[in-house]
C-alpha cells in the first residue's frame, strides 16, 4: 500500500535534522584564541601571519604557485579581472546558470557580460556556446565549476589557447576538486574561491584567487592592498586597488577546516554514489553524472534531474513535496541574466552595455540554462551527504515515494492540503 505524501497530509520520511554546517570543534576554537592573544587581528600588513600561512597551504592543497587570500569570492573574481586590465568596453562571457557575482565582475570593471548556455550534462559552460560568443572585445571567459561538476577544461583550455582569451576559472563551489589530478583554479590565467558560509570550506565569508604567473600575482596582491606595492614587485602601471584583505580570524577559522577537507571529500563523494545508483531505478529523475576526467570531486550541491513527462508531475510540485517529507532541496540557480540581483536598468549595466556597441538588453539564447532551471534542477545541498548510510536512505526513499505517488501529487490542490495539515 503506497504511503501518503507528506504534503498532502501524511507522515515525512524524515523529522530529524541533517548534519549542521558549518562544522566546527576544538581546532577553530584554538585558532580563534591564537588570533585574539595576538591582538594582531586585521589583514595589514598584507599578507598577515595566519594569511601567509594560509595562502601557502591552499596553493598546495590545489597545486598552484600562488595564492591570495581576499575578502570573498565576489572581490575575487573583480580583482582577478582587474590584474587581466579588463575594462571600460570589454566583454567577459559568463554562464548562464550561477550567482550573480560571477556576471557583477565584468561591470565592476565597466566590462559587458556576455551569457553562454550551459551543458546539459553538467549545468556548466558549454565550450560550444563560448566559441560562438567570442568576439574582438572579449578579454576573458568565466567557467563555474558547479554544483559537483567542473567544466569541461580539456575544451576550454584549448579554445582559449587557439583564441588567445584567458580564463578565469570560478571555483566558488570546488575547492579541492581535481581535474584529471590537477587542481581546479589552475587551469586558467587565474582561479577564484569563495569561502562564504553555504560553501564546502567556509569562514562565513572569504575568498581565494590562485594563479601561477608571478606578474599576475603581484598585480593581485597589490589590489587587494589598497593599490600598495612590495618591494620586490616589478610590474610598472600603478595601481587603483582598494582594501580586499582577508583578516586573521577569518585565516584560521580556514587553517581549521582545511584540515577535515579531505575526510568530508571522501564522504560526501561515496555516499553521492549511493545516491545516483539508486536514482538510476527511480523512472523520472537522474543525478548529473560524474565525469570520469573529474579525479577528485568536491560536492557544494548535488544535481538531480527531473524529466517531468515521465515523472507525471512538475519539478516544482516535486521539490515541495521533497521539502515537506524533511529533505532540504531547492531549484539551482536562475538563469543569471534574469535574477534580481543583476538588473539589466542599473546604471553599471547601462554603461557596460553602451561601452560595448549595445544599447539595448537583449534576452540571452540560454535555451538549456532555461529549461534545466524552469522545469529540471533540483540542488541537494552538501551537508546532506555528510551523514551516514540512514541519512541518504531517507533521501533516497523520500524521492521515491514521492515518485510513487506522483499522480496524486500532480493533481492535488497544495494550498488546500497545506492548511488541512
């Protein structure tokens, strides 16, 4: 006998918590009080003691030659841009499906951001759409790693190479990941992090950008530092930087999670296995796969896929029903291009646009970014997967009774049955 739907006034498979994020113990605690006693607390002089130590360790953990620690993964990508002389007129593409600050970097530098459509395969940059989109004034390409997945860098790097067009690789959701055993963040000219509070390596807020060429790496640093100098740099163009240091306790509340990193890694990646076996024998959803070039995966939220025809009820219909059975989930992001955060009116993105010959927005052709978010991406995020075998068969019977009982679901009046319960 089929169970009822939780929404629909039955009992959820799940009433207890998931694992809370951030994690933390006793390592946070001593670096926190290390930072205190130091009374050596901001990111000046730049960079500070736990910052230096920081930055070291992180470039090794993702195989660059260097790395410098920022205030988020925002200032990341707008200082990365910045070190490229990206600028008034110039034109950046940028995926559809990700966070508004991977588009804001452009304007920052009163750069047009130029959309691509996603693979459907991944959500990541489709190389395809890239190559059509570049132009005379692009100066650099934006893949997000996302979700899981890591763009296709075999593709990217050598249309990048053949166009001469830099990439700057955005690893907000990755870091750790490895693509055919090389870090992420070391593909491009540069690599951008981000260390907010939902990301896998968190200090609330953070960021990191890797590169291995050193006039790069000077550029950054001083622009992160209010546009000083070292004495040991060589670039000749001043610089107008601003203050995007990262402070002390942010580094080693950093120091610390880096430490679980590699457990949590292995983790969340076997029970993301379990996970897509099982739901390879539910008819209607499919996890993005793993790609087998991705060595080492990093999880900030797992992909599912519906294919609403086959479920018999819609992605949306679908996630309420996930929620109200206790599994947190959500939708992905919206096509970047529509989302509030990045109005098309806005004084920046008029002048970006002018700037660039373009008057007038004009809607993307996105068509993969626009179906996978309107009827297809449901995002599990990664705390999820860092319980044990009882917590991913919660999830994994959650999604198949609510499959199950898809018909009564889809013709349900939900505002009805919410109040009823």
């Amino acid at each position: 006998m089929a169970q009822r739907l939780a929404i629909l006034g039955g009992d959820p498979v799940r009433s207890r918590a998931f694992t809370r994020w951030p994690v933390f113990d006793d390592r946070e605690r001593a670096q926190l009080e290390d930072v205190l006693t130091s009374a050596n607390w901001g990111g000046f002089p730049s960079p500070n003691r736990k910052a230096a130590e920081l930055e070291t360790r992180f470039a090794v953990m993702q195989g660059a030659r260097f790395a410098i620690a920022t205030t988020s993964g925002t200032s990341a990508l707008e200082v990365a841009l910045k070190a490229l002389a990206v600028g008034p007129g110039d034109e950046v593409i940028v995926p559809a499906i990700t966070f508004a600050a991977t588009a804001y970097a452009p304007l920052a530098c009163m750069a047009r951001p130029i959309f691509a459509d996603v693979d459907p395969a991944t959500a990541c940059i489709s190389p395809t759409s890239v190559e059509r989109l570049i132009t005379r004034r692009t100066k650099a390409i934006i893949p997000v790693h996302y979700g899981a997945s890591v763009a296709d860098m075999d593709q990217l790097s050598a249309l990048a190479r053949d166009r001469g067009v830099p990439i700057v690789e955005d690893c907000a959701h990755v870091p750790g990941a490895r693509w055919r055993d090389r870090g992420v963040g070391t593909f491009g000219a540069l690599g951008c992090f981000s260390f907010q509070s939902s990301k896998p390596m968190t200090a609330g807020e953070g960021g990191m950008i890797t590169t291995d060429n050193p006039d790069l790496e000077q550029r950054c640093q001083s622009l992160i530092n209010c546009g000083r100098r070292r004495p040991t740099d060589s670039f000749e163009t001043p610089l107008l930087g601003a203050n995007y240091r990262m402070t002390e306790w942010q580094c080693g509340v950093l120091l610390a999670q880096m430490e679980r990193m590699p457990e949590q890694m292995e983790r969340k990646s076997r029970n993301a296995e379990r996970l897509r076996g099982a739901l390879a024998r539910i008819p209607g959803l499919r996890a993005i796969a793993r790609d087998p070039r991705l060595t080492r995966e990093v999880i900030y939220a797992f992909i599912v896929l519906a294919d609403e025809p086959v479920l018999k009820v819609s992605r949306n219909r679908f996630v309420r029903a996930l929620r109200a059975e206790g599994i947190p989930c959500g939708v992905g992001n919206d096509p970047v291009y529509r989302s509030a955060l990045l109005p098309a009116e806005s004084a920046a993105y008029r002048t970006a646009r002018e700037l660039s010959g373009d008057r007038a927005f004009k809607t993307p052709d996105c068509p993969n970014a626009e179906r996978m978010f309107e009827r297809e991406m449901i995002a599990i995020p990664h705390e999820v997967l860092l319980g044990d075998d009882s917590d991913i068969d919660d999830v994994i019977a959650a999604m198949r009774k609510i499959a199950e009982n898809a018909t009564d679901l889809s013709s349900a009046n939900l505002e009805r049955a919410s109040r009823a319960s």
